[in-house]
C-alpha cells in the first residue's frame, strides 16, 4: 500500500485512530513521529522521532489483521524503545495497555506517557522476564483485576521456552474471540540460515504445537492464521486456566 491508501485504510477501519503516514518509513502519531525500519537497521530514538522496529509491510499486515477490531484491554510483551506501543496505542485507541519489557527502562516511551499524560492509561513494567510465570501474572493482575483480555502481542525474546510460558500464562486470560499474536516465529529459521546454527527448540516448534491443540481442542483454540510476520491465535469459548492449557501443549490429541 501507499502511504495515502493506508491512510484511507486507517480512516475506514479505525476509528478514532491518531496514526498518519507522511511517507513510507515515517508515521505521525499524536505528539510524535515513528520512523519505520528495514531489515536491522534500528535507528536511536528521541523523545522527538521515535524508532519502530518493524518495516512497512510488517505494519501493513497488522492494520489488515486488526481492521474493525474492538480493544480495551491489551498486552505488549517486549516494546524496545516503545515504538510499537506509540502504534498500537494512537491506532487502537485501546482504553488500557500493559507494557511488559525485559530491559530497565524505555526513556522515550516514558517521556511520550508524560507529555501525552497518559499514565492511567499506558502501563509500562520493565525488568520482567517473559518466562517469570508469577512476575507476569503478578503484573497482569494489577493492571486489569479480574478483566479479560482482548489482544495480546509477544514480540519478545522470539524463543521457544520462554514464548510458551507466555503463551501459557496470557492466553487463558483472553476472552473468546480474543486473539494472541506472536511476532517474528521465524527467527530461529533465520538464525539457522545465517549462522547455522539451530536452537534445540525452534519458535516454530511452538506453532506446530498449538496447531495441533487448535485441531484436537477447537474449543480452546478457535484457530490460527500463520502470516509471514507473525502468528494470530484466536481464543475459543472454553474455560481454561494456565495449568490446564500447559498439558494440551505437546501433548495433543
């Protein structure tokens, strides 16, 4: 698409959104600019210009997946710099989203909440590792009580354990049609291509898994849709909590 056909993409399907291409690499979004990247090539942020990890195509593909959706509660696991969450912020309009980040801080995320004041609203928790099933739930738990989810991002370490306990740990807590997208479940292709070398446990061993938990388990997986960015696993009506959803995964039928 055109910088001009996602804006009149943007403007059908979401409303209220705050999100304008200038160009193809450079969003505005309320009080600052994203600018876009390819490949690795990460550009330093400022509190001005602010860098999204991920190409034009990458956000093409997120805007079609996420057209006409209704969501007041999300989750990014793994923001970097925050530039994702600026995104699905100004486009989603979401009425509270939880940031979740490995590393110590994010000084240009922190500076867009407080000049946009959106404290209540934007959460942001860094120094939590993705695999610490008890941080997460601890930190889920605070932001939204008893409240389901409605979309949840894991764009994180891109590793097979770690991603499953996240798995593990949020998609019980999405309602039914929610959805869970994983980012980037090719990494371990593209490491195994580049250095050959391969992980024990590739990311998309994972995708296998719940694949097959989505044949045998319809209830608890509605389905999955794998997109060459990322993976979208859409939440069944089943009741379910982590410990029961730990043993489907595997194990399947």
């Amino acid at each position: 698409m055109t910088p001009d056909q996602c804006n009149h993409f943007i403007a059908e399907h979401f409303q209220g959104a705050s999100v304008q291409f200038l160009d193809e690499m450079t969003l505005q979004c309320q009080g600052v600019l994203l600018q876009l990247t390819r490949g690795l090539d990460k550009q330093p942020s400022s509190n001005d210009v602010v860098s999204l990890f991920k190409g034009p195509r990458f956000l093409h593909s997120y805007m079609e997946c996420l057209a006409g959706s209704e969501v007041e509660n999300m989750v990014e696991v793994g923001v970097r710099d925050g530039g994702s969450a600026i995104f699905f912020w100004n486009l989603l309009r979401p009425r509270r989203l939880c940031c979740i980040e490995l590393s110590s801080g994010a000084p240009a995320l922190d500076h867009y909440k407080k000049d946009q004041d959106l404290h209540s609203s934007l959460h942001t928790c860094f120094g939590v590792d993705q695999s610490d099933r008890e941080e997460m739930v601890k930190v889920v738990d605070t932001t939204f009580a008893d409240q389901t989810l409605d979309l949840v991002i894991d764009d994180a370490s891109h590793l097979y354990g770690p991603s499953r306990v996240t798995f593990e740990t949020l998609f019980p807590r999405l309602r039914p049609g929610g959805l869970y997208i994983l980012e980037d479940w090719k990494a371990s292709l593209l490491v195994r291509h580049r250095d050959g070398v391969s992980a024990d446990e590739p990311l998309h061993q994972l995708v296998h898994e719940l694949l097959e938990v989505s044949l045998y388990h319809p209830g608890i997986i509605a389905s999955i849709n794998c997109l060459h960015h990322f993976v979208v696993v859409k939440r069944g009506p089943e009741e379910l909590d982590s410990e029961q959803l730990a043993l489907q995964i595997g194990t399947a039928p």
